[in-house]
C-alpha cells in the first residue's frame, strides 16, 4: 500500500469495495483496512466501540502546537441498495465516463479517501501542521450515530479535546445559479426531533358503520398537515447564504433571491422560483412529516387506537414544544404529542473558519463565485460533536458537472463521483492541513 496518497481512486475502489450497508452497518472490516493504511504510513490510530463490529478508528497527526486540534471526520456506513436499478453493481467500484461508480462514492467513503490521502501525503511529505489533525472514521451515521458520533461525544469527550473547528459532510461542492459557480458548505442543520401520538376512538365490529372513528381522524390530521404551510423563519446561517447569494447574482435574480428573506414575500418567491425554491423551503421553515402509522390487528375490527410517528426537522433555536406548538395550529389542540428523541443543535454558529475554506476552494477554481453559509436540511454527525463545542463545516470539496444534484444522488441509484471531483476534492483537503493555524 506504499505511495497509497498518490493514488486516491485505488483507495476510494477499495473502501467501496466493503459493503457497509446500514443496517446493520458492519463496518469493522472497513474501518480495520484503514487502519492498517495508517499503521503502514506510521500514523497512530486506535479504535472506541459500544458494538464491536461497529467501532470507530481515531488518529492522530501530530502538529507542532501552534494551532489547537482539527478534526476530520466522517463515516464509514452507507445506505441500502434494494429496490434501486443500478447500471453497475453498486459494490464493485467500476470505473466508466470518468467516474467511480458505486454506493458511498459520494456519502461518504469519497470524502473520507479525501481526508486519509491528505494525512497519508502529509505524513510521506514530512508537513507537519499548525496542530494536531485527527481522524475520526465514524460507524452509523446513516442511522442517527447512537454507536458512532454520539456515543464518542457521550462517552469519549476527551478523544477531542481542546478541537473547536472540524471539516466533515456536507459542503464544498459546486452549484450553479445564473450560470456563476457557488460552493456550499454546510455550517449548521436541522435538529431531529420526533414526536408520537395516539388518536383514540370507538372500535368495533368492521361491518358497522362508523363516523368519527380513529381512522376518519387519521384521515383530517393528514390532510391538514398536507394543506397548511408552517410559518416562515429566517435563521443567521441561510440569512448569510441568501445575502451572498444575492450580492454575486444579476438583476433581476438578485432582487428574487434577496426577498426570501421578506418573510411576507417568502412563500410567494419559493414558488416563482420553482425547483430552486423546493430546496430553500425547508431552510425557512420548521417540517414535519408522518412517516409510521400503526393500527389495527383485524381487517373485521375497526381500531380503538392509531399510533402515528412523525419526523419533525426544527430549524437552529427552535425547541419541541415550538414544533409542537406550530402543529397544533395546523392540527388542532386536542392531538397530544410525546417527544421521542431530540438532538440539539446550537442557535449560533462560529464562523472563524469559514474564510480559510472559502479561500481555498477560490484558489483551485477561478470560476468560483463565493462560498455560501449552508443549512443542511437533513442531519449529519456534526450534530453530535456540536455538544463538545466543535462548529464543524460540511467539506468535501467537489466540481460537479453544471445540473448534477449531489444531494439527489448519494442515496440513490448509479451513485458516483468522477475522477476530477476526487482529485479536486483530495487536493483542497491537502490544502487545508497545510493552512490551518497558519491564515485567518
């Protein structure tokens, strides 16, 4: 595996190469070939795990202690395959139209061949960094991180002391609007709240009428939550994206995407700009939506009890019972909700990092525009090491061809990352250890 650094696609093949589909993820074989890259190249590493076939390998690059720590972080799982029509089998890695293909190339075992390269390179190099650079290669963050980010953050906090800045999902690769080449990268995300309810009514025998009933009440909840739109937030992070959006956009776009942050305009504008404005909907607004309902054991008995699970995605500094609080508005205020798991994240973000990042993605593309503050609708393990005090930024950079939806992609079929975006990606990751705690 000597010279490994100089050959990214070698690495990411391989790592592809290790089903870790999650469920039940099974990343100990992956995450043992890492290490032993890591041994070779003389980079100490060891492993924490609540579930022995899902540990979590962290690594260290000494630095000279002029910088506090940096974290690179990012996991080793992937999601399923079944039901997905793939021109080539999504675990072998093929290469074709100048592309890995397969699943995880792009969430997130590319990103990871970006982070290890650039170690490997550094250590073969002889750099030493401003401060030390550890590696984390995370077990489960496809399914909320309980054996991954969050078990570390809980247990192990002292494996990232003194860290204030970690690079991690989801961020760094281009978009184009207006023809101009934006990069965003991600800065903050929603929090994960979800909540359970019960509707009660009369059972009975299923060849009586019935009005009013549990599933009659299934039926107006759904349909309202279908109907009626949350109330319009504007958080700092898409605040700030919105504004350098606008500030490197033409007219008339500038003064569209500028009235997003009017928040009498916002909805009207979201539909103006059509698909751009399906994804800047849930940055302006608390979500919800049912995705589990259980009830009924007979199909002659008709339920006295229907359970519904919902996905609630709140935006920075809003609380459950603010969630609860919108539903209800929609709902009405005689449906009762548990609150089942709630991840926080901070209200604020600490942008002291933001401009070394935007710096280099500058330098190595001369197309590039400005780099954009990024909410990330979903959730990723930043989440977790959020609770340690670390503002971690979605980078893995990439140039992606003009139209290609990196989010659309990564979980579904013929998920793939060319050969350019990979070395783009390996080179800025390099960069980045070279400038950290060196510029501003």
């Amino acid at each position: 595996m000597s010279g490994l650094h100089e050959r990214p696609a070698e690495l990411l093949r391989d790592l592809v190469r290790f089903a870790t589909i999650n469920p039940p993820g099974n990343e100990a074989e992956c995450i043992g070939y890492i290490g032993r890259i890591l041994e070779e190249a003389g980079i100490p590493w060891h492993t924490v795990a609540r579930n022995p076939s899902r540990p979590n390998l962290i690594a260290r690059l000494p630095g000279q202690g002029s910088a506090p720590p940096l974290l690179l972080q990012g996991h080793a799982d992937v999601v399923p395959v079944e039901g997905q029509n793939w021109t080539h089998p999504p675990f072998e890695a093929v290469i074709e139209d100048g592309c890995i293909w397969g699943r995880g190339t792009l969430d997130m075992k590319g990103g990871l061949t970006m982070m290890i390269t650039a170690l490997l390179k550094a250590r073969a190099e002889g750099f030493v960094p401003a401060g030390d650079i550890i590696l984390a290669v995370l077990s489960d963050e496809e399914a909320g991180g309980d054996d991954g980010a969050r078990f570390l953050a809980d247990s192990h906090p002292g494996e990232f002391e003194n860290v204030r800045y970690a690079v991690g999902e989801v961020g760094g690769y281009s978009t184009t609007v207006e023809g101009r080449r934006f990069y965003p990268v991600q800065v903050t995300e929603k929090q994960v709240c979800w909540l359970r309810t019960v509707l009660e009514g009369p059972g009975g025998h299923g060849s009586m009428p019935m009005r009013d009933g549990t599933m009659a009440q299934l039926g107006r909840l759904l349909t309202r939550l279908n109907g009626h739109a949350f109330p319009v937030h504007i958080t700092d992070a898409t605040r700030q994206m919105v504004e350098r959006l606008a500030a490197n956009l033409p007219e008339p776009s500038a003064s569209t995407y500028a009235s997003l942050l009017d928040p009498s305009r916002t909805d009207q504008v979201l539909l103006e700009l059509g698909d751009a404005g399906k994804g800047f909907h849930p940055l302006l607004h608390n979500t919800v939506n049912a995705t589990m309902v259980k009830g009924g054991t007979k199909i002659n008995v008709i339920p006295s009890q229907i359970e519904i699970c919902m996905d609630c995605r709140l935006l920075p500094g809003f609380s459950p019972q603010d969630a609860i609080g919108e539903i209800r508005e929609v709902v009405g205020e005689h449906v009762e909700f548990e609150v089942t798991r709630f991840d926080p994240v901070p209200a604020r973000q600490d942008m002291g990092m933001f401009g070394l990042l935007e710096g280099i993605l500058k330098d190595l593309d001369s197309r590039a525009s400005a780099a954009l503050p990024f909410l990330v609708p979903g959730g990723t393990d930043a989440r977790h090491f959020s609770r340690l005090g670390i503002q971690t930024y979605g980078f893995t950079p990439m140039i992606l061809p003009e139209g290609q939806d990196l989010l659309g992609l990564a979980h579904a079929a013929d998920e793939r990352i060319s050969l350019e975006a990979l070395a783009f990606g390996v080179e800025a990751m390099y960069m980045l250890l070279q400038r950290y705690g060196r510029e501003d």
